[in-house]
C-alpha cells in the first residue's frame, strides 16, 4: 500500500468512528504502522477537517520523520503496542460513550456474544488506570493485550 493511500485510509477511519459519535471533543486517535513507524494522527484537529497530510509519522523510538503539527498526546501507547505486537498494523482508539462506562467501572467486555471471540480471548480485557500519554498507560495496554486484539483503557 503507498503512504498516500494508508493516510487517506486513516483518515476515513478517523472521521468514520467521529461521525458515529466515537470521538467526542476531539478525542480518540488512530495510526497504522508505517515502513520501520506509524502514521498517527494529529492533536487538538477536529476528524472533520482532518486531511491525509496532517498526519504525523513517527518513529517506533517517538521521532516525528515528518508532519507539522503535534502527533496526539497518546502515541506513546501506539508506539509501546506497535513494539510488542509485531503482528497489529493498526490501532484505533476511541472514547465510545458505553466503552467508557465499561471502563470507568474497570469492568472488561464479557464473551456475550461471538463477535468478543474475533477479539482473542474470552473477553476484552479492562486496562488498569494511568494518566493519559503516560508511559504507565502504555505498560498498562501492553499487558491487557496479551493474547488479545482489543482492550478498553481505565
């Protein structure tokens, strides 16, 4: 896939979960792995106005190899999974108003139905809590994600 396409890719992704009410108040952030980094998207830009070459690409140490603006305050987490699990080629983080619930209950997604299957495991895992963009979180999400393909942050 060329660079062009994977960020118009991420794009569509971004202003999909928006447009579903994944994201409120400019929240959430999403990236895909990208030659030896990952393309992630910007801070503090609304998805709507959100264009292929606002995103930032980053470097699996946090460099920015390219991009203008501030990559978002979570890409410590994209790096440290995108480190562990060579196999994940995406990360699509969200503030889904029923995932927060879960999640301010620290409670984890129970294997209610088939679909929780597709995500490795018996459920979905809940993350401890740590502040976000903090190394903390991302140890955290690493750890949840251990046989798994999803995880809803504390």
């Amino acid at each position: 896939m060329t660079e062009e396409t994977l960020r118009q890719e991420i794009v569509e992704v971004a202003q999909a979960i928006d447009r579903a009410g994944f994201c409120p108040s400019k929240s959430g952030n999403v990236s895909a792995r990208f030659g030896d980094g990952l393309l992630i998207t910007p801070s503090g830009l609304p998805y709507a106005k959100t264009r292929p070459q606002d995103l930032i690409h980053l470097s699996l140490d946090g460099t920015v190899l390219d991009g203008s603006r501030k990559p978002s305050s979570e890409w410590p987490f994209h790096v440290a999974i995108y480190k562990a699990r060579p196999d994940a080629q995406a990360i699509v983080h969200t503030h889904s108003p029923r995932a927060t619930a879960l999640s301010c209950a620290r409670r984890g997604i129970p294997a209610f139905h088939y679909m929780i299957a597709l995500c490795g495991g018996s459920d979905v895992r809940c993350a401890d809590y740590a502040t976000f963009g903090s190394p903390e979180l991302a140890e955290n999400a690493v750890r949840a994600l251990d046989g798994r393909k999803a995880v809803l942050l504390a």
